[in-house]
C-alpha cells in the first residue's frame, strides 16, 4: 500500500506531524513468516558502536537531539508530589540555562515527562504552559497480569487525568504461547481505550524467550494500531539491548514498507550513559533513517540518562568535567 497525503488522524502531541497509525486486520501468515537470525543479529549488533564516531561540536548536537528524545521518567514505589515537581522542571530546563545559550538552543526541553497515574495530575499542572506531554505507564504496570477490565479502565482514567501519552504492558503468556489473536485483541482493546492519547506497547523483550518472539510481538502490537513499540518496563532482569533494537526497528521499516505508516521506537532501561545513546542514535538513522529522529517516532526511557548527556555537554563548553552529583535529575 502506497501512503497517501489525505490522512486527517494525526497524532494528538505537539510535536508529532505524522498521520497516526490506524492499524490493520491481523495477518497471520504475515506473522508466522517472520524469522530471526540470532546469530546474525548478534553479529550485526556487535558492529554498531563502530560504524560511526562523532566527536566535538558533532557529539555535542548529537547528545543535544538525544535530550529532545527522552522520556524523562520516574516509577518508583516512593515517588512523592515534589519528586515529581522536580522532574518536570528537569524536563523545562534540562541543561544549565548559560550552556544552552553558548550551545545555541536556549529552549531545549525533553520529549515527555513518563510518570505512573497517581502523578498525572501533579505532573500536569507543573508542565502547564509548555508543550512537554505527560506520559502515564498503565495496564497494570509492570507485571499487566491485574483483570483486564481494570487494566481498560486504568487507560481511560489516565487520559481524562490528562496524560498525552500512555505506556502500556502486554501479557507476556499470550506471545510466550504463540496465542497471537489474543494478543492482538488486548491491544487492539488497549488502542481502542486511549482514544486520542499516543499508546506505546511494552513488549517487556526480556521476558519474551527469543528474538523470533520479540519480531512477532512488535508485528501483532503494529497491527493492532500501536504508535510506538517499547522494549521494556525497565524492571526485568534484562531491559533495552542492541540486537532487540535491531530486531523491533527492522519490524517498524517492514510495517512502513507494506502499509505506509510510521510507528515510533522507544528502547528504555539501562541506558544511562550519553555514549549509550549516540550508539542508539546512530542505529536509528542507519536502519531507519533521518525521519525517525524526532519525538514522534523515538524516545529514550530513561532518568539517568539526562545527567550524564549534561555533564558531556558541560565539559564540552568549558574544557572540564563536574562532579556527577552536580546533575542530579529529581
């Protein structure tokens, strides 16, 4: 299917500009065709961090474009109204004000602010007034074993709280037991729920047995109208690696390809140092290319991350490194 320029149902974000993913009826022969080669990936993979260096002024825009693309995120058990108060000024100004300026982007804010939904309206209300959304992760996050109705229900709550996004979690059994109906259905229900808000599907990679499931798993969740596809919670054993990147973004260029809609990418947990991120960078444009490094189609998951990007960015301007603690995010 060739994409045409008559779509009217874009994404309802600031900076999004794409029409929106409508889904399509479940393919299974288009599923059960899809294959991974494990040993190339890996092989693949391993060659990434060398492809490319980018040093000085280059590093420096490069780490620049990777705080635009982050989801600045706080899902901790003891999250309070004034650690979230504080991200989101992280979020408004996430480098010191006279780097920005020597850097020439004095408005430099991240993608999103990702918070559970007992902070959506706390985080709302300290973002009013700026164009940064409120991402909410739902559907029973981490595990999305709670009942399904409740997981619906969770999804249109926060979207009436005033989350722009949501982040929700499959159930892992239906991929690990090939029940691709199943899940095809859930999400197509979870879609359905967040009507006008962006949902991201978590396929939790890590949890999923192999990268021919991960391959599958991303497919099904395009299908089934998903705007972004997530690695992870960021709270299994193993979160965002390469070869699953390489596997899910290579699933977001073949949905393109067939039906003409972009779908965002959004690797999350464990990425926490900016050399991390320029490797990520450089995957994206290499497989998917300059389109796909905007907000509306890549986000980092990531709290640590900003930090560190920062403190690279400061000896950039002034020729030194500063203590770590000087860039504390919450």
């Amino acid at each position: 299917m060739q994409k045409t320029t008559q779509h009217t149902d874009t994404h309802q974000l600031p900076q999004a500009v794409e029409p929106r993913n409508p889904g399509m009826a479940l393919d299974l022969d288009w599923v059960q065709s899809v294959q991974a080669n494990t040993s190339a990936i890996e092989r693949r993979a391993k060659t990434i961090s060398g492809r490319r260096s980018v040093k000085k002024d280059h590093q420096a825009a490069w780490l620049l474009k990777a705080i635009s693309l982050i989801d600045l995120t706080t899902l901790s058990g003891d999250d309070t109204e004034g650690r979230v108060k504080r991200l989101c000024a992280k979020a408004k100004q996430p480098v010191r004000q006279e780097l920005l300026e020597k850097l020439g982007v004095p408005d430099l804010t991240t993608g999103a602010i990702c918070v559970y939904h007992d902070m959506i309206d706390t985080a709302v209300t300290a973002l009013a007034g700026t164009s940064i959304p409120v991402a909410a992760v739902s559907t029973g996050f981490p595990a999305g074993l709670s009942p399904f109705h409740l997981r619906v229900e969770e999804i249109r709550q926060s979207v009436t709280a005033g989350a722009k996004e949501i982040d929700i979690v499959i159930t892992r059994r239906h991929v690990l037991q090939g029940n691709w109906q199943a899940l095809y259905d859930e999400m197509r229900s979870f879609r359905e729920a967040c009507g006008v808000a962006h949902v991201k599907a978590i396929l939790a990679t890590g949890e999923l047995g192999t990268l021919r499931n991960v391959a599958r798993a991303s497919l099904i969740c395009m299908m089934a109208g998903a705007d972004f596809i997530k690695t992870s919670t960021g709270k299994e054993s193993v979160n965002a690696t390469l070869p699953v990147s390489l596997v899910m973004i290579r699933a977001i260029r073949d949905y393109y390809e067939r039906t003409g809609y972009r779908v965002g990418y959004k690797p999350a947990g464990g990425i926490s140092k900016a050399k991390d991120a320029l490797v990520y960078l450089a995957l994206i444009k290499d497989e998917l290319g300059d389109r796909w490094l905007q907000p509306d189609l890549f986000r980092f998951g990531a709290s640590s991350l900003l930090g560190d990007i920062e403190r690279q960015l400061e000896h950039h301007v002034t020729g030194t490194y500063s203590a770590g603690y000087r860039h504390a995010i919450g």
